[in-house]
C-alpha cells in the first residue's frame, strides 16, 4: 500500500483556519414528479474541514441522501433538478464541470459508501474486476500493479485470504464482506472525501460495530475527511467531529458533536437527545415527537417543523424561515441552529427555550443570562 496523501490542515468549524475541504451553501434540489414539485433540499448549507468527519443526521426523506448524490453528481435528472446554491470542493464549483471534468473527481478524490452493499456491487463481475476498476479509471497503472494494490485494500479491510477473494463472486460472501469489499472499492484510490450513506444500516449490530472500527481506523490511516450519515444518533457518535441535523430538506443544528448532547437547542435536535435509551433512567416508553413531517410538494413557508414544535411560538414559526445562524448570546461559539426562539430582535421572544410545561429558561452551558 502506498503512503496516504498528505493533508493541509483547514477547516471552518474546526481548530484550524482556512478553506473547508468540502463546502454546501445554500442547496436547493427539486424533484418534478406526477404529483407536483418536491422540494427535497430547500437551502441546505453545510461544510467539512481537512481531515474532520460532520456527521448529517435526521430521519427518513429529511435529504440526506440527496445532498450526498448531489455532492457526487449521480442524480438523475429528470426528475431531480438543482436549481440553486453551491457546492466547492477544494476550492472548486462542482456544478459548473462537465461530467467528464465530474468523472475525474468522482471515484478518485471523492468517493463514496453506499447503504446497501449487495445492490453496490456488480453480482456478475468477479470481487477482484470490482476493486480493481476505480484505479484502472483513474491511474496510469498496469491490470498486474491494479491487482496487487486491490489484494492489499481487501487484505487492509480485515478480509482474510484476500488473493482468494479476487477470484469471488458477490453471492459468495457475507454482508459484513460485502461491506468490506465496497469499503476496499471507495478508498484504493486514496481519496481526500469519503461519503458514508447509512453503511451500517443493513448488517446486524456486531458486524456494524466492526465495521465502525474499521472506518474509524481507515480515516485516520488515509487522513481523510469524511460525510458520514445516518438515522442513529448512537454511531454517528462514534465517529463524528461535528454534526449537522436535517429535518425536511433543511438543516437545522449544526455544531461539535460534544455539544450536540451537551447543549442542544433546536426543540427537533433535543428531542432527538432525549429518545436515546438511558441506562440510569428507566421508562416504559422512549419519547416521541408528536405529529408528522409536512409534505414537501408546497411544503410550509415557514420553519418546517413549527406543526410539530413544542416551543410553537406563534405567526412567525408559520410564515417566516429562520436562517441558520450562531445566537448573538453565543457569541463566536461554533453553534449554529434555525430557530426563531434564539432571535433577539423579537423581544417578546426568550433568548433561550422554554422547556414544555416549564417557566424556566433552558441555556447552553456557560452562556449568562440575556
């Protein structure tokens, strides 16, 4: 295995000044469907530093996905249509090359895990052609310096007998090899960004375990970042810096992972917190968030989960987007949240929430009072 690319330390959000590695502002992706226009993204913005991991959590059909296959260029359009923001890589707008210029880039500084690994691989192409064919895509290499260099990736993903496993066929193997196998695809070509889309969902809880160590561990041996995503709060804990949480199309927390247990403060993000099973208390019952996510052909105007917010304040959840924003009590706290509840120009508005059933304040640790 040749030695991992070296790194320029960089990142907004993280300890280091400078260019993010990977930056989103202001995405807006529509889906023109029979039924009407979804929009899917409305003005996602989110940023990953050099060699930092942003985990992006949120439930099913928040935009997850979308962002990530809109970072990767593999939307089908129609239906899907960007029609605004930004995506940079490195400095570079993304949606302005052409696919060729997108193919150069894709696979080989940017790559990516898919959900399920039996529909990312081939079953008619041997394990060995699979791995093999990102470096023979993008690499001025011989098949024999390919095959050497895939049979290392395979060996260096925990797979034993990996010359045998060239030979293989994907029905062959195990899910967790399967993972394995796709993992061992997404970093031969030693990329600068790694997308992880739910990769643990589909294998049981022993084998999502080890394969958490074994990316936590790759990350760290390639110097990558990585835009890790998931449903479950629990892993992306495991490995994330910082976190972005989604609802609907939008992002609406994004700070260090620490103080997204800490401190949270979107009422969405802490009752996320709050439905974790906890060993010192014991319930009956997880809680739940009332209410359903709004429909997003003609979504509301407003914020998004004001229909479901149980620090509802009035008109202005209903009408009025709030922008995604560090609280002025914050000061250059690294936190930002969309939530009209932090915005002190509206001075019948508390600084901080409210909890429900409660008439004290709920502030961010070490934050005075406004």
């Amino acid at each position: 295995m040749s030695e991992p690319r070296t790194t320029t330390e960089s990142t907004r959000h993280g300890t280091t000044a400078g260019e993010p590695l990977l930056e989103i502002d202001d995405l807006q992706v529509h889906f023109h469907t029979e039924e009407g226009t979804v929009e899917a993204l409305d003005g996602v913005s989110l940023s990953i530093g050099r060699d930092e991991v942003l985990g992006v959590i949120g439930e099913s059909g928040c935009g997850k996905s979308v962002t990530a296959l809109s970072t990767m260029g593999l939307l089908q359009s129609p239906p899907a249509d960007v029609v605004g923001g930004s995506i940079r890589y490195d400095g570079q707008e993304l949606l302005d090359l052409s696919d060729k210029e997108r193919n150069e880039i894709r696979g080989d500084d940017i790559t990516m895990i898919y959900q399920d690994p039996m529909s990312s691989l081939n079953p008619v192409l041997s394990i060995g052609h699979q791995v093999k064919e990102p470096l023979l895509a993008h690499r001025d290499i011989s098949d024999e310096e390919a095959h050497e260099r895939a049979v290392e990736m395979l060996d260096a993903v925990g797979l034993a007998d990996a010359e045998r496993l060239m030979d293989e066929y994907p029905d062959a193997l195990s899910g967790g090899m399967r993972q394995r196998v796709v993992i061992a695809m997404a970093l031969i070509t030693e990329p600068k960004l790694l997308i992880a889309d739910e990769p643990t969902t589909a294998l049981d809880v022993t084998i999502q375990a080890q394969i958490m160590d074994l990316l936590t561990d790759l990350r760290e041996e390639f110097e990558m970042s990585v835009l890790f995503i998931s449903h479950d709060l629990a892993v992306i804990s495991e490995i994330a810096d910082r976190v972005g949480v989604m609802y609907a199309g939008t992002v609406v927390e994004d700070c260090e992972m620490r103080t997204l247990f800490e401190a949270p403060l979107h009422p969405y993000t802490r009752k996320l917190a709050e439905s974790i099973p906890s060993l010192e208390t014991r319930s009956d019952r997880l809680p739940t968030i009332e209410g359903t996510v709004p429909e997003l052909i003609n979504p509301p105007s407003g914020c998004r989960f004001a229909s479901r917010c149980p620090q509802y304040i009035g008109d202005v959840c209903d009408t009025v987007e709030p922008p995604l924003e560090t609280p002025p009590e914050l000061g250059t706290s690294d936190h930002e949240v969309a939530c009209h509840l932090y915005d002190n120009q509206r001075e019948e508005n508390p600084p901080w929430p409210i909890e429900a059933g409660s008439d004290e304040t709920v502030r961010p640790e070490g934050v005075d009072d406004a």
